[in-house]
C-alpha cells in the first residue's frame, strides 16, 4: 500500500492544469483531484480524454441518470452515445449500464490488466450483458508511476510508438505502455 503521505493526500483536494499535445488534441485541460480520490483516478481520466477524444467528450457531465460517468459523449433521448468510468467501478453499477444502456458505447478503463482481467471475469459471471462492455487497461506501474509525478502544472505529450504502444512525456519523465483492450463481444 501508500506510505502515510500517500493516505494523507487522500483526503486533500487538488488541481492539476495540463497542457496537453496528442495526436488528435492540442489543448489546455484542468482536472481535479476531490477528497477521497486518488492521484491515479486524475491520470486513468486524462487517458481516456486524451485516447478517446472527441470534440462532444466531457469530463463528470451530469446527464440527469442514477450514475455519473468519469467521461462521457451525450446522446438523443437521454441515452448516451460514449460512456466511461475509470477505476474503481461497482459491480453493481456495471450491471445496471449493461443492462439498460444497449446502444450505448461503454468502456470500462482500469490502471492494471490484473485488475481488469478480475473485474471482466466477475462481470462476465455476474450480470447477463457483460458482453456489451469494452475494456482498456496499461502496464503495471505505468498509471502509479505517472500519478507519483503529477505536479500542479504539467507540459504533456502522448506520442503513438507502434500499434497499441503509446508513450507520454511531462516535466523530465518519460512513460510507455501497452494499450491493454478487450472488445465488446454483444451488440
């Protein structure tokens, strides 16, 4: 587990402000670390922002349903187009946007591929759609690793290396991981 300042970082709220280059996105985006999240949380967010954008994708928007996605792309007749959640997902909530959400893109995005490998397996036992999710997860260490280096303004760059290969460079840090996807099997 943390050390002691990692738990106390827990309970503190933060903001980062990133001035991001990809390859579909030059922009200056700022996220915020509330009381109970972890550093990881901000940077599983900014992936998926960074991996999946589109001009329509928000952060947290609220679309008037049960549950609140990490991101999301707003549909017709309140159901939404793209829907994403980032780390700690219940099992529960999985269960209900499989379930209720059949047009929708939903993707579940996780920091390990253990973690995502345990998290599939029990969807997949537990609710009757799980085949309708799609999931992405990165090599051990790479989210931690990045989270641990996060300062209140960062110069970041996510760069194509080779295919499901991407890199990320802020402050004098480099990273690179494989992207880890498991496709939606239902339709």
């Amino acid at each position: 587990m943390g050390t002691w300042g990692d738990e106390k970082r827990l309970f503190v709220i933060e903001k980062f402000i990133f001035d991001i280059v990809a390859p579909k996105i030059t922009k200056k985006l700022i996220l915020v670390k509330n009381e109970g999240e972890r550093r990881e949380h901000v940077v599983l967010k900014l992936m998926a922002y960074v991996l999946f954008y589109d001009a329509r994708l928000k952060i947290e928007p609220d679309l008037g349903l049960h549950f609140r996605p990490d991101l999301a792309i707003a549909g017709d007749h309140d159901v939404p187009e793209m829907w994403i959640d980032c780390g700690q997902i219940s099992l529960d909530k999985a269960d209900k946007l499989s379930r209720k959400m059949r047009t929708t893109r939903l993707i579940f995005i996780k920091a390990t591929v253990s973690e995502m490998q345990r998290f599939k397996a029990t969807v997949d036992k537990k609710t009757e759609h799980g085949g309708r999710i799609e999931y992405l997860a990165f090599d051990n260490d790479f989210i931690e690793n990045m989270a641990h280096h996060l300062s209140r303004s960062n110069e970041w760059t996510l760069y194509d290396i080779d295919e499901n290969v991407v890199g990320v460079t802020f402050g004098d840090n480099v990273f690179e991981t494989h992207l880890h996807r498991i496709e939606r099997t239902e339709k």
